[in-house]
C-alpha cells in the first residue's frame, strides 16, 4: 500500500513538470543552423578573394577592363570631336602627338605621291582653330577624328556585350533553375529542346535574325542574347541537379521551406561562381559578335562608330594607311584578352582543388 502510494506521488510530480513541455523545445534550432551556414559561406568567400588576388594576370586583366569602362562611360568628355563630325579638308591624317613626335609612328608625317616624306599636318588651314590641330591617332576617309571613333567604338561595344549578358542570365538562368529543380519529364523535354537550339549554327542565327530585324543597337543586343543564353541554361542546369541533392537542400525541404525560396537563398547563391566565369567568358565572345556583324555590314549602323565598322575601314585601304586599321584591332583584341584572363583567374579562384597552389 506504501509503495503504491509512492508510486503515484512520483507520477504525479512527473506530470506536473512535463506539463510546461512545448513542441518548440523538441524542435531544431534553425537560426543555430542558418548561422552556421552563412559563417562557413563567409570563410569560403575569403578563401575565394585570397585566391583570386593571387592571380596577376587576372588582376591586371581588372585594372585593363575597368580602364576601358571608365573610357566608355566618361567618353564625351575626354575627347574634343564628336565621333560623326565630318572635315573634308582633314581626310586620311596620320597620327600626331607633339610629346612623341620623335618617333614615326605619331610624327605626324606620311609619304606624298612623289615619293617625298612631309609633314601631313603643314599644308592645313588652320586659321579657324584656336590652337594647332593634331589628331592622335589620325583621321578617317571622311575627316572624323580616330580616337574619338574608337572611344565610342568602344563605348558600344561594352554596351551590346553587358546588355546581351544580361538578357542573357536572365533567360539562361530561369530556363537551368527550372529544368533541373523540377527534373523528370519536364526536365528531358527541356533539354531536347535546348539541343535543338545547339543544333542552329549561333552566327547564322545572329545574322538571320538581323536580316529579319531592322539594323539597330537593340536588335543587335536581342539577337546575340538569344542565340547564347543555352550555354547558360545547361550550366545552371548542371549545377542545379547537383546542389538539389546535398544534405542542406534536404534540410531545408524537411523545414517546410518553398521551392522558390530554395532556388533564391540556397542553389543560386552557390552557383554564382560557376555563373561568374560563363558570364566573364560570354562577354568576348559578345564582343566578337558585334565587331563581325559590323564588320560585314549587318551590325551596329552607320554613322555610329563600332570597332568592327572601324576594323573593316581601315582593311579597305590598309596598304596606304595602315594606322586606320591597326588601332581598332588593337583595342578589341586587347578587351577580349582581359576578359578572358579574368575569366580564368575567377576560375582557378572558385576552384576548390587549387587550394594548396
């Protein structure tokens, strides 16, 4: 009889403490866990900057395309001629630049029909300007000053390419995120139909579309996006059936998280430098689109200025002026080169196998 009593005054008393017992207190600490992963994203961003400021050739490439943006952004104010200004009495000048005229290539001469070496610039009637006239890197066929022309060639060149890689990430991205999150049938059918698109030759697309399109800015910039956002889509697809699989998806999908707030805050976030480098290599190529399409008449319109436009002018009568040719080519090659370097230090930098190098 004792020990029953016993028995239920235990009871009881058990009772009594469990009774301030809430399902909170037997659930995880998801901040705890959200926390922890943002500290180990933050360190792994860390390793990532360490590495990527290793590469100099990455971090020169930076400091080459940041000039050229500056350039292209600060471009009206850094030159005295507009890029369509015409002088007849100015054709076909060779470069000048008082500080090097010690050199040939900007003395400012050139070769006359009887063989003879002159200065270019002394025959000019200069009595209009309020100082003398010298053109650092010449003149075109049409008395437009060089410098100034690929400046703004520059200026659209920068421009077509972002504005494609923009378009471009954001019809790559949507089209990978979905195909790969949702997987299955939807996933195939979408792939059969992105190896359609692949099966297009992307220049002919290009040049199709334009011919279809009227020749401006915008259509140029439409049709470069939408013959190479695949390349993306596959990517993200890729990067996406992999994640989806990780231990921390899983956690997530068991808190009752919803599929889109995944995508945002936890497969997007980890493919960002996978997207980086596509992006960074995506660029040139945008670039060397333009240029071409120019090039072959079907780009960016007369009279704006485009390296392609430029490059394409200067080969018409580059045995008699060779400078109207060498200085576009020059700065587009030198644009696509940084890009690329970069394009490679982002990579080794994401890279997690060069760690120790």
């Amino acid at each position: 009889m004792k020990s029953s009593l016993l028995n239920n005054a235990y009871n009881n008393s058990l009772l009594q403490q469990t009774t301030h017992l809430a399902s909170e207190d037997f659930s995880f600490q998801e901040n705890k866990l959200t926390d922890y992963a943002d500290s180990l994203n933050t360190s792994n961003k860390k390793r990532i900057l360490k590495r990527f400021l290793r590469s100099k050739s990455a971090m020169v490439s930076l400091i080459i395309i940041i000039v050229f943006i500056v350039v292209a952004l600060f471009a009206p104010w850094l030159t005295d001629y507009s890029p369509t200004e015409q002088r007849s009495n100015h054709t076909n000048l060779p470069p000048k630049i008082e500080s090097l005229s010690s050199y040939s290539w900007f003395d400012g001469k050139r070769v006359n029909r009887g063989g003879e070496v002159v200065d270019a610039y002394e025959s000019l009637d200069q009595s209009d300007e309020s100082s003398p006239v010298a053109y650092a890197l010449g003149t075109d066929s049409l008395g437009r000053d060089m410098l100034t022309r690929i400046i703004y060639g520059i200026r659209i060149s920068l421009l077509v390419s972002f504005s494609a890689m923009i378009i471009n990430c954001i019809i790559g991205v949507s089209y990978g995120l979905i195909s790969g999150w949702v997987g299955g049938k939807i996933d195939t059918l979408m792939q059969r139909a992105l190896e359609v698109f692949f099966g297009i030759p992307s220049l002919v697309m290009i040049i199709l579309l334009l011919l279809a399109l009227k020749s401006t800015i915008t259509s140029v910039v439409l049709a470069i996006a939408l013959t190479s956002w695949m390349d993306t889509a596959r990517v993200v697809r890729n990067q996406t059936l992999s994640l989806k699989e990780e231990e921390f998806i899983l956690a997530s999908k068991l808190f009752g998280q919803s599929s889109l707030f995944i995508l945002f805050k936890h497969i997007l976030p980890n493919i960002m430098g996978t997207l980086a480098v596509q992006i960074m290599m995506g660029i040139p190529f945008a670039i060397f689109y333009e240029a071409f399409l120019s090039f072959i008449g079907v780009g960016i319109p007369v009279p704006h200025a485009s390296l392609g436009s430029l490059i394409n002018d200067g080969y018409q009568t580059f045995l008699l002026y060779p400078h109207k040719m060498w200085y576009p080519a020059a700065a587009i090659s030198i644009i696509m080169l940084a890009f690329n370097l970069l394009a490679d230090g982002l990579r080794d930098a994401f890279d997690t196998k060069s760690e120790g190098g």
